[in-house]
C-alpha cells in the first residue's frame, strides 16, 4: 500500500504538471520530483524514466474515464440505449475542451502521447485500453444478447473500431469547421446514427446468388 501511494503521488504531480503547462512544454523528472515531495531514488524504484511514467500516467487516465463512463450509464436498463448513450458519453468526453466532471481532465499530451503509443508499441497501447474495450465489449454484448445489433459480425475487433471511430471522429467538427471546438453539437448523435445503420440490426435482405446477378445483367 505504501508503494501504490508513492506512485500515485508521483502520477498526479505528473498530471499536475501537464495540466499547469502550455501549449508545447514539457516536464523533467526532477519537475514531477519536487512536486511529488518524494526522492529522485523513490522514482527511480517505481520508473524506469519519464516514459514509464506517462505510460502510467495515460493507465491511469483511461481506466478513471471508463470508471465515470460505466457510472454515466449505469441509471439505463434497455441494452440498445445503453450502448447508444456509451458512444454518445464517450465522443463528448474524447472532444479537445471537454469538460469532465468531478475529475481532472487529462490534458492534450496524453491525448498525443496515446497516438505516440498505438503506432510505436501496440502491445502497451492494447494493455493501456484495455478497461475501455472492457466496458464496450460489456455493453456491446448486451446489445446482441438482446436482439437490437447484428450477431455476424466479429465483436472483438468490431469494438476496436468502434472505439477508434469515436475517437478520431471526436475533432471532425474541428477540422471541417462545421462547429466551434467548445460546442457540442450533434456530433455524438450523429456518430451514433452512423455507427446504428452500419452495425443495427433490421429486416435482412436474402442472399445475393449468382443466378440474381445474371438475371439483373440479362436485364
């Protein structure tokens, strides 16, 4: 317990730091370490350096945001609505000047760093999400469970999707201008209606045979 704490009293002066910094600066090991109270030996124990630290440091930030996100979602029963209200949360939380309650929001270096993370080193960046993929898997399921999403589909990779859809999708209304980065629109609700009609399920039309497309060329 005494080693968790000294961990996370070295994680949140960390994300103190960030937080505090402009645009384009950065922190030293000996920042984090004055700020934390502790000793440059007591970091050295914990971290291997500045990398390992922002590696826990993003953990850290993922695993509270799945925590506020199962709660935002916890009051709704219907599976379909439940997934619907996950993505819309989750886009309003990915947005560059969301606002995110009773927490401190991770700042934009995180949000660099986890693009640093996925193209360099896929095996962290698959542990690092894993309490996000955990809760859509969750929810996900339910869905199908109920009857409401397609059962053809391959969930697990599906859900990596759906979560990398969400994310980059978050700054589309920055980049094509079609609203300001503090409002929020209806870019959750619309991306939640492109991601129903791709994976809802519906009146299934029957297969396309040979013998279909030959009479449709013949015609």
């Amino acid at each position: 317990m005494r080693a968790e704490s000294r961990v996370q009293r070295f994680i949140d002066a960390a994300l103190d730091l960030l937080n505090e910094s402009g645009p384009g600066k950065d922190f030293t090991v000996q920042d984090v370490v004055e700020r934390s109270g502790q000793s440059l030996r007591s970091f050295y124990q914990h971290f291997g350096g500045k990398q390992e630290l922002l590696l826990a440091l993003f953990e850290e930030s993922v695993r509270m945001t799945a925590e506020d996100l199962r709660e935002s979602i916890s009051g709704e029963s219907e599976p379909l609505e439940r997934f619907h209200l996950l993505v819309v949360e989750y886009y309003d939380l990915c947005r560059p000047n969301a606002k995110v309650r009773g927490r401190r929001r991770a700042p934009l270096a995180l949000a660099e760093f986890a693009q640093h993370l996925l193209t360099a080193n896929a095996r962290e960046a698959t542990r690092a999400f894993a309490p996000l993929v955990s809760l859509f898997s969750d929810v996900f399921e339910d869905a199908v469970t109920s009857g409401a999403l397609r059962t053809d589909l391959d969930r697990q990779r599906l859900v990596g999707i759906i979560l990398e859809t969400i994310m980059f999708n978050s700054f589309s209304s920055t980049i094509g201008g079609a609203a300001s980065a503090s409002g929020g629109g209806r870019g959750g609700e619309e991306l939640w209606e492109f991601v129903l009609h791709g994976i809802g399920a519906g009146p299934s039309s029957p297969p396309d045979s040979g013998q279909g497309r030959s009479a449709r060329r013949r015609g």
